[in-house]
C-alpha cells in the first residue's frame, strides 16, 4: 500500500525508482498511469488531476511483462494502437507508426507476428507503443527484466535519445545511473530517500536498509583483481 507519497517530475526529467520487492514500485506507476485509483490524494499531471481509467496518451506506462501489453497480431498493428486511439487520419497513423518502429530499431519487422519476436524485439515494441502517442511522461517498469548484454544496451542507448521525462522502475542499478540524474528510494510504500543518483545509490547504510546493494561501479574494490596475465 502507497502512503504519504508527494513528488515532482519536471519535463523531460529522467528519474529512477528504487526498492525491494513489493515496496510498491509497480503500484506506483499503475496509479501515475491511471490504472488504480488512489484511496486518497490526487496524481496532477500537465496541471490536471490524473482519471483513472481515462485514456491518457500524453502519459504512457510500459508494462513489466511485454506479453501484458503487446496483443495485436502484428508488429506494425500493435504499435498503431494508440495512434489510432487518438482519432488521428490514417496517414498521420502510419508516418508515427514508420517513426516509431525507426527509432526503436525495428524497421523491417512490420509485419512479423508479436508472438514471434525475441524478448528484447518485444520490449522495444512496447516502447515503439508508447512513442507513437508522443507522450510527454513515460512510466517504465523493470525495462531491462530478462534482457541479455546486448539487448540491455541496445534498450540504454535507446531510452538516452528520447526527450520524455521518464520514471523508470528497476532492479538494474546500473542501468538507472547511466540513465538517470536522480533516484527515488521507496520501501513498503513510503519514499525513503530522494536525491542525485550517485549519492543515493553510493550510500551503503542505506540501500541496505532497503534491500539494495552499491553498484559495483560506485563500490570501492581492488582494480589489481581485475588484471590478466
């Protein structure tokens, strides 16, 4: 259960969400999105309450599982969803449609059913899904679960080129620092900690006060171990 959370996201701001399992990261997303309703207090997005329920094509939550939110039987299908949701002339659909599948790397996949692309072709249409909407807020829930090296930095350098503010939900620590200026700690519903990333990810008390661990990048360790010959 959420309780006492009050913060603020500024336009294209990128900033992490951190904290064990069933700290409620999820369910923070899914009432940003509009999904849950919160039992009390109000989401203002844009200067306007957040309905749940209501469409919201300016702010967009990618699912944790492609699976949940990929189901139109084709790629260029799937990613036309939201486009034409928003009324839009069918050229417009399709130029987004082009522009989206573009920038997610993957053009020539059109027409390949969902079910058939790999993990990491999956999350990127999720994303592609997003982006057609030219959201200005993009909710991101564990983006890199499941991806291998590659695909995990394929997924970075794509989420660095894009203006959306992002709040983005992960385990990955070191996927948040590349990608995030600042990070926000929650632990069975309540904010524990709000400030730069490195800081907050560099402070050992506390990440494992709430179940985290130092990145390895920002741990103190002997650079003569990692030597060869």
């Amino acid at each position: 259960m959420l309780a006492g959370l009050d913060f603020g996201l500024a336009p294209g701001e990128r900033v992490g969400l951190v904290g064990p399992n069933g700290a409620g990261k999820s369910s923070l997303l899914h009432t940003l999105a509009g999904v849950l309703s919160p039992r009390a207090g109000s989401v203002i997005f844009q200067g306007r309450p957040v309905r749940p329920g209501r469409f919201q094509p300016a702010l967009a939550l990618v699912f944790q599982q492609a699976e949940d939110q990929l189901f139109c039987p084709t790629l260029a299908e799937d990613v036309a969803f939201g486009a034409r949701n928003l009324g839009l002339p069918e050229a417009e659909v399709a130029a987004r449609v082009a522009r989206a599948i573009a920038a997610c790397g993957l053009d020539g996949l059109e027409s390949r059913p969902v079910h058939r692309l790999s993990g990491g072709e999956k999350r990127r249409a999720c994303i592609a899904g997003a982006l057609v909407m030219a959201p200005a807020l993009m909710l991101l829930d564990e983006p890199s679960a499941a991806l291998d090296l590659r695909n995990r930095r394929r997924l970075i350098g794509l989420l660095a080129q894009l203006d959306q503010a992002m709040l983005i939900a992960s385990h990955d620590l070191e996927l948040l620092l590349e990608l995030c200026p600042r990070v926000i700690v929650i632990d069975q519903g309540r904010i524990c900690a709000d400030g730069p990333a490195r800081a907050v990810l560099g402070d050992a008390a506390l990440m494992a006060a709430h179940g985290q661990e130092v990145p390895h990048s920002l741990s103190p360790h002997d650079r003569t171990a990692h030597r060869v010959g």
